[in-house]
C-alpha cells in the first residue's frame, strides 16, 4: 500500500504538470503548504526532483520552466565528465539538471550564500541522489569576507542579493574569491567548464572572483544573467560584463539581445586542441544508482543539524583517489599549513553569521559521513560550526571548537598523506599559533589567535590521542 508521501507526491504532480494553468493555481495550494513542504515533484526541466515549496515564487518557476530556455540550453549541451559552476544555485534546478548530463565522472560545484535556501538546496541533490555535487554556503565576489544578504523579498529568494546599502532585515553571509582558494581548480582539474551566474545585479563582482575559472583554457562558455538596473545599484554596467569576459577570450553568442533583463551567453572565440594538463582529482567509481522510486527513501533536512550531515555525505564521494604532480614535502606541508589558515581566516568571519536555531553537531555522525576520522573532544570541548573546502587534495573540513571558556580554535582536516608530522609540531604564522600532526592517511590541524605554542601544544597532544579511524 503507498504510502502518504508517496499519494501526496503523484496528486501534486498530476495538479502541477497536467491541470491546465488557471488565474489563482498556486493560491489553492497555500492552505495546505506546511503538510506540502517538500513533497517530492518533477521539475519541467529535465527529469530531476524539486521539494515542493509553495510559498516561494523562485522555486515554482524552476518548477515550472518559467526561467527560460538559455540556461538550460547551455546546460543540455554538457558533456560527461564536464564541469558545470552554479553561481547563484538557489534550491538547484540547473545544479541537479547539469549534474544528471555531467554524468558520474564530471562535476558540479554550487554556489547558495542564503542558509534556508541552501538547505533547500542539499534536500534536493540528495532526493535525487546525486554524489557529483558540491555544493558550498557562499557567495562568489572579487573578495572574500563577510558581507550582508538582503533577504526581505518575502516569498521569492531569487531576489535575495548582497546589500548595497544599509537594510532593515538581512543575513550575514561569506563571499569567496577563487584566488583564496586555488585547491578548487585542483578538483576540476582539466574538466570542461561551463559557468552561469544569477546573482540580482552581483554579477560583475563575481566574474572579478572568478578570474582564475575564466583564465582556464578549458572553460568553454559562460551564462550571465544581465539586467541594467540591478547591476547599478553596485555601480556597474552590462557594457563591463561583456568587457571582462571578451578580455578572457569571451564572444558573446546574443549580442543582438537588448532590453532591460536577458541572459547573455559567451562562448570562448576559439576551441583549445590541447589544454596543458592539470591533475584531475578523479571520482570513485560507484555503481550506478536509479532516481528512488520510493518516497519513503527520500530523508528532507528536519533541522539545521541534520542539514549539515546532509552535507557532508554529498562529501562522502569527493575524496581524492590519484595524486597529482609530486611535491616535496616541505613544500606539500606548506600547502597544507596555508590552506589550514585560509579555513580559520574564512571560519573568523564566519563567526559572525546568524544560524537559528543553533546546529548540534555529534562529531562521530560527521566524521563517518565525511570518511575524516575526527577525534574524541577533551572533556568540555565541542563543535560550534562545520565547512566545507576545497583543497589540493579533495573536500577538506574546518570545524570551530570551543569549551566555552577561551577564545575558540579553529580544527582542520584533510585526507592528505605526507604532510605533517607524526607527533604535533607548533609553530606561528602571521599572529597565529598553529598545531599540526599526521594521523596516518589524515593530517589535522590547530590553529588558534590567542593561546599560547605551549597551551595550544597540549591541546593538540590531547586531540592526536583520540583520533581514531
């Protein structure tokens, strides 16, 4: 006998894709938008599910095909083992449709600075059990730091954009440059990349972020959404969008295209026979796995903690299985104190973002989701917050722990062999003390502001001791 979600499911879809569009369809459905929250349905793009949400006009355009045909025309256009970036990802239409056409071997890396919105987002890459994915709680920009999310388009979170003046409600959010973090072109390695960026008016800022994406060879289109009296408000214009991309090779395929509000699409002018190698991080092969048949096997986030684990088992798969280029060590371990650092400058910034109700973290959870083997906490000791990065050798993880008492430390993890020592080493590192240690195949670091080589020291000998697989 079907169950509920299942009978909920097929009625929405039969409402949604079958009844013909009448004046007040969606209106009909409001009463009923608590018991149909997240009700799996079928997007009008692709073969790819959505959790239902009524209450946001954003998720039923994409639910709809009401977006238009240039994104996804770009995006039907992706090859196997291609490289698709989702720059403005919102609950994931183009995310999961470009993640079914990169196919096993390629990958999809997605971008959402708003919290509620990417939660939407990881509820849908895994009720369409997607492992190509990865998707971060960021927005791109020419910095990184903290910025402030204009939310108070009630009811349609594509409008939601970084503040360009003071606002009455928003949410602290991070911006990243691709500068800051290089370990990401590591991961797309010499993948085929396609962009789009729909970020209201951002949309300059981002291209100057991801100018190290737009200097890759192999980057072969770009789909920026275009409307001049969003981009003003950040004291840009359309004219310098096409600028910056014609200065990286960029032709634009719609220059006929006028208006107030359209999608342009580049094309790089010339195809490029033979790309320079780059180390690939490759994927593990994993038997092919059908979209669930069953709703009862679709798991919706019931609260922010569980959003997180949620996260971390799309991680699960990105974990590096060849090596690139060999390094010495000492260089390998100065790659690895850098990008332990990067995670504790963004995880500073981070400290100020909103989340409500606060995440309970069980670190045994995530560390079997995220295959990281972290440590048993000294007493009194706990996990405040978990991020995801990207770095040279795959997904890293930098977790903030605290016991309430002194400032908290920032904990980094990678699956890295080879470049740290075996027993802590302390060392300091522009104002900053930093603890570091390699746990067989796992290098951990401690990286602390405050504390003391010495207090930090012991700290580190007491989490190395509890590390266990």
């Amino acid at each position: 006998m079907p169950d509920s979600r299942m009978v909920r499911s097929w009625l929405l879809n039969l409402y949604i894709h079958h009844l013909p569009r009448f004046r007040g369809k969606w209106r009909l459905l409001s009463p009923f938008a608590a018991m149909l929250d997240g009700t799996p349905v079928r997007s009008s793009y692709g073969d790819v599910c959505l959790g239902f949400d009524v209450r946001d006009r954003t998720h039923l355009l994409g639910l709809t095909g009401k977006y238009g045909e240039r994104v996804s025309n770009e995006v039907t256009n992706l090859q196997p083992g291609d490289c698709f970036i989702d720059v403005g990802a919102n609950c994931g239409v183009f995310t999961l449709l470009a993640a079914e056409q990169v196919g096993a071997d390629g990958l999809v890396v997605a971008f959402e600075p708003c919290f509620s919105t990417f939660a939407k987002l990881v509820r849908n890459i895994g009720l369409n059990a997607l492992d190509n994915v990865l998707p971060f709680n960021m927005a791109l920009a020419a910095l990184t730091q903290p910025e402030l999310l204009d939310n108070s388009a009630s009811g349609h979170s594509g409008r939601f954009s970084i503040a360009n003046e003071p606002v009455q409600t928003g949410e602290r959010v991070m911006t990243l440059s691709i500068s800051d973090f290089p370990g990401l072109l590591k991961l797309i390695g010499d993948r085929s990349i396609t962009v789009k960026i729909d970020v209201e008016g951002f949309e300059y800022a981002v291209l100057q972020g991801l100018q190290p994406i737009l200097d890759l060879p192999q980057t072969r289109a770009a789909v920026v959404e275009v409307d001049d009296r969003n981009l003003g408000r950040y004291g840009a214009k359309a004219s310098e969008v096409f600028g910056l991309l014609e200065r990286h090779g960029f032709k634009r395929v719609n220059p006929d295209d006028t208006g107030q509000h359209f999608d342009a699409v580049f094309h790089r002018q010339s195809a490029v026979a033979n790309p320079p190698a780059a180390s690939v991080i490759p994927l593990p092969h994993r038997s092919s796995r059908a979209r669930p048949a069953s709703l009862s096997r679709h798991r919706g986030a019931a609260n922010l903690a569980r959003v997180a684990a949620a996260l971390l088992v799309l991680a699960g798969g990105w974990f590096i299985v060849g090596k690139g280029l060999p390094v010495d060590r000492g260089q390998a371990e100065e790659y690895f104190i850098q990008e332990a650092l990067q995670s504790h400058h963004v995880a500073e910034m981070r400290a100020a973002l909103r989340r409500s109700p606060p995440a309970v973290f069980n670190v045994g959870e995530v560390g079997s989701y995220a295959r990281i083997a972290l440590p048993i906490l000294p007493r009194g000791w706990r996990v405040t917050d978990v991020q995801l990065f990207p770095s040279d050798s795959g997904p890293s993880l930098q977790m903030t722990i605290t016991n309430d008492i002194s400032r908290p430390v920032s904990l980094f993890a990678v699956r890295d062999d080879g470049v740290a020592p075996a027993k802590p080493a302390v060392l300091t590192r522009n104002g900053k003390t930093v603890a570091y240690w390699q746990e067989g195949e796992l290098a951990y670091a401690l990286i602390s502001k405050r504390k003391r080589p010495a207090e930090l020291d012991r700290l580190a000998e007491d989490i190395a001791d509890n590390v266990t697989s």
